[in-house]
C-alpha cells in the first residue's frame, strides 16, 4: 500500500509532465478502476490544461483550467509512468501497453503519462468546484505533516484529550493527514516515544504541547522527508526501516541495548523498543 512518500514522490515524477501541459488525448482502456469512470471523462479532460500538481494526503490533485479537479488516488498496486512520445499525439501503438496499462494521457508536453494498477484499487474522479469542496475523503483531513504549519502545537491539540494510545491517534487522518502504519512506527521510535502511551499525554491540561510532542512533530518531519528523498531516487524500493518488519532485531538508537518488539494495537501491528521508548 503507498504512503505518503510513495504519493508525493509520484507527485514530484508527474509535475514536470504535466503542470501547465494540455490534455491532448485521453485513452481509457476499461470503463472502471475502484469505481466506473464518469461518462463524460475523457471529453471533460481533453483539451484542458493542468494548472497545478497537488497533493493532499494520499490523494493527488490536479486542477484543471476548466474549473474542474482531477483527483487520482493510486490504491494498492496503481503507478504511473512518464515517457517522452516522440510522434504525434494519437498515434500511440496499442501494442506496446501492457494489459495492466488503464489510462493514458497524451500531454502538450510531449510526454505520455500512463496509469498501470494490476489490481485496480486505484481511482480518478472528477470534481467540480462544489464536490470538490464537500468531497468526503477531503474535507475534515488534519493538517499535512510536512507543512511548515505542522509543529508540537498542532500536534499537541489535536492529540489533547484523547483516551487511544499515541500510535493509533497517530493513524487517525484527523489528526494528521497520511500518515501511515509503518512511518507513525518509525517516527515514535525516532522520537523515543512508546506507541502505548496514551496520547493525551504529549499535551498539557490545556493542550499545549509538552516536549514530547516537538520531538514527535520534527520526528514525523525527518522520517518522512528521508522517505520521500529515497522514493524520488528509486521510486518503490523499499526503504530501510529503524523499526517497521524488524521484529527481534537490536534497535538502532546509538547505546541502545532493546531489541524491536511487535504489538498489534487496533489491528495493526506496531514495531517498537520497550529500553528507549517511553
Ligand atoms: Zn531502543
């Protein structure tokens, strides 16, 4: 499942292919992915231009010069691949897709951008400035963790009160927007936090944040940040993990004695050291 490093470093490959190209042709191979393609796709995209390529959370979204947002989430197995075309638009070889290969963009910037997702979890939708505005998996999304906004503070608020353990609040996308499973693992062991602690306990009574709390928000920052680096050098591979699928392994906090121990908390395992994570 890509988390965030995986969406943004996708982000960073499409932006040079696509901000301030135009649609020049739009090949659906197949009527769905996750969900059936809106009838009017192809002819709604083709000929606009992309004004921007955002991402928020896991979602990446292009506004278009029509007024409408193209939103694409790529699911478990969804990828994308540029290549420069070479010929005119139109003239794509069919043969030389793969039968994994749903979407093609042909783009003003000589580029072909082609969407492959063997297990089609992936989805592009099109919104209008209005659904885009109440769109369910978008509204009531917690601030980016890699904002200059996200600090202790934030984090510390949104965390005050609450009676789950640090990790699992970690998970909840209110509280931060995609951060997954195994990068909340990692940034709690980079901070020396425990992911059992209850998670009111980073905030004061009144929901200042306490120390621990700017030493998980600079943890998120750096664990995620690396991430994306190590993506955007070789997209997929996987990276090299302090904690997360290292259990039994000696932990990796200089002078550390603790080995990486697994719990599973809300149905999801957590890697973590008992000796430096408090
Ligand atoms: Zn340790």
């Amino acid at each position: 499942m890509p988390e965030l490093p995986e969406v943004e470093a996708t982000r960073r490959l499409l932006d040079p292919a696509m901000r301030h190209a135009r649609f020049e042709r739009v090949l659906l191979r197949r009527a769905n992915l996750r969900r059936a393609f809106a009838a009017d796709f192809a002819d709604r995209v083709t000929g606009a231009t992309v004004l921007e390529v955002g991402r928020r959370a896991k979602h990446l979204l292009l506004p278009l010069s029509t007024g409408d947002t193209l939103l694409m989430h790529l699911g478990m197995t969804g990828d994308f691949r540029v290549e420069h075309r070479g010929r005119p638009a139109g003239e794509l070889d069919p043969a030389a897709l793969d039968p994994h290969d749903h979407v093609v963009f042909e783009m003003s910037s000589g580029c072909v951008v082609t969407f492959n997702d063997p297990r089609r979890f992936g989805a592009m939708d099109l919104l209008t400035p209005a659904e885009r505005a109440s769109h369910p998996t978008l509204t009531g999304l917690g601030p980016e963790p890699l904002a200059r906004t996200f600090t202790g503070t934030t984090l510390a608020r949104a965390c005050a009160g609450k009676r789950t353990s640090l990790k699992v609040a970690l998970l909840d996308q209110c509280v931060v927007a995609g951060l997954g499973n195994i990068y909340a693992a990692e940034a709690l062991h980079l901070a020396g936090l425990s992911p059992r602690r209850l998670a009111s306990t980073i905030a004061t009574p009144g929901g200042a944040a306490r120390p621990s709390a700017e030493r998980l928000a600079v943890a998120i920052k750096a664990v995620l940040r690396r991430a994306v680096a190590r993506q955007t050098r070789a997209r997929y591979r996987s990276d090299e993990f302090r904690v997360y699928d290292r259990e039994g392994e000696p932990c990796l906090t200089p002078g550390c004695p603790g080995r990486i121990t697994r719990v599973v908390q809300a149905g999801r395992s957590t890697f973590y050291c008992r000796a430096c994570q408090h």
